[in-house]
C-alpha cells in the first residue's frame, strides 16, 4: 500500500460509540524503520485518533483533543517482515479501573510494556469516527498526504461499542501453538451503529458488515495479492 491510502466519509446523523469500540487488522511490512499510518481519524488539526507504526518500528496508539487524551507507545519493536501481525486495539473509557480502558494485543496476547502509557480519563470521549464531512482514513495520515502504509493489511474491521477480546477474531492453533484467523467475524453482542468490515475478500472496499460503511481509494492503487493471513506466500 506504499502511496495508497483508502477513506470513508461519515455523514450517517446516526451517532457512533464515543467511548467504547475495538479495532482488528491484520497487517504484513514491506518497510521497516519509517512513520506509517494503519488508522486515522482526524476531525480537526487538534482532534484526532490514529494507530500507527513508529519511526523505530513500536506500535503508537492515540487520542489528541485540547490536549493528549489516551497515549500509548509500546516498548516491543515489529519488525518482522516475513510474517503477519494481527492487531486488536480496545476501547472502553466507561470502564471504573484505568488500565481496562485500553487493551491492545497482538497475536492474541496483550501488550503490557509501554514506553508511554496515558489512559483516558473515565468517560473521556475518543473521536473514534468521523463525522461533519471528515474521514476514517486507512493507510496515511488524516490529510492523507504522509505516513503511508508500506505493507499489506486484511481482514480490517471496526465494531462499534463494544470492547471485544481478540478470540472474536482469531484462535490459536492447536496443533502449532500459533495465533490465526478466523474467517468469520461474530461481535459478542453486535456490530453496532457506525462498524466497518472491509478488506476480507482481496481488496474489497465494500463494507461486510451488513452496515454499508464502504470505503473507496483516494491515493495510489489498492492491489491484490494472493498472500494473505490465511494462507501465506513468499513476497
């Protein structure tokens, strides 16, 4: 996706989870050592939220308001070229303890060491999705003019208003001990108002979670390749 960035305009009045969603990725690097953006949403200069992959290869997590209002930055490095990274990234500031209000995971397995670790405060609203004419951006920054993804990414998914654990998207294999996907994506209660589900099918853009939030290219050109979580091949 070097150069290529995908977006979806949110004019749907119907209000999103301001507190309370999970985001799944599964992601494959082309690039090692650069700024690059897996999800932005900005709907302002000020008021953003984006997960992406920093400069020295950590997994940084997000929120500005006025102010920083959620950051994380982890202090485990990715940079594995070869192989596939699944992403889970869950929200719910209601919750009474801190560090329930972010939980990230790869693989299956939650991160616990942050070099940088801000949780919200209780109820802190996150601008999780857009809204007044702004964008959900995948694959660059929110002006959509930098930090793009250099890589590969599937089976991109976001449900809205529930914090969910990553068993609701993978499981790990009991005859290899390794974390895969699976192909079937089942919320514990439901999608909610404003999910998405895109990217399981190739490049489709077209929205799998029965809500038609469908996403559609703005830079570069979406390709498809045959390697995918699961079914991995030589790139």
């Amino acid at each position: 996706m070097a150069s290529t960035s995908i977006r979806r305009a949110e004019t749907d009045p119907t209000n999103a989870s301001a507190t309370t969603a999970t985001f799944s990725v599964w992601i494959k690097r082309n690039k090692i050592g650069a700024y690059q953006t897996i999800y932005n949403h900005r709907y302002t200069n000020s008021y953003e939220f984006k997960f992406m992959m920093y400069n020295d290869d950590r997994l940084y997590v997000i929120c500005t308001k006025s102010s920083t209002a959620m950051e994380f930055l982890t202090t485990r490095k990715f940079r594995d070229t070869n192989a596939w990274y699944h992403l889970v990234i869950a929200l719910d500031s209601t919750q009474a303890t801190n560090t329930n209000r972010v939980k990230i995971y790869v693989n299956g397995v939650q991160e616990t060491a942050f070099d940088t670790a801000t949780y919200p405060s209780q109820n802190e609203t996150l601008n999780l999705d857009g809204g007044g004419g702004y964008y959900n951006n995948i694959g660059s920054r929110g002006d959509g003019s930098s930090e793009y993804w250099d890589g590969s990414m599937s089976y991109f998914a976001k449900i809205d208003g529930t914090q969910e654990l990553p068993t609701i998207f993978g499981e790990t294999d009991t005859s290899t001990g390794e974390w895969k996907i699976k192909t079937t994506i089942t919320p514990s209660s439901s999608w909610g108002n404003k999910p998405f589900f895109i990217l399981k099918d190739g490049n489709s853009l077209t929205d799998q979670s029965g809500s038609s939030k469908d996403f559609s290219s703005y830079q570069g050109t979406l390709t498809k390749t045959e390697d995918c979580p699961s079914n991995v091949f030589a790139t």
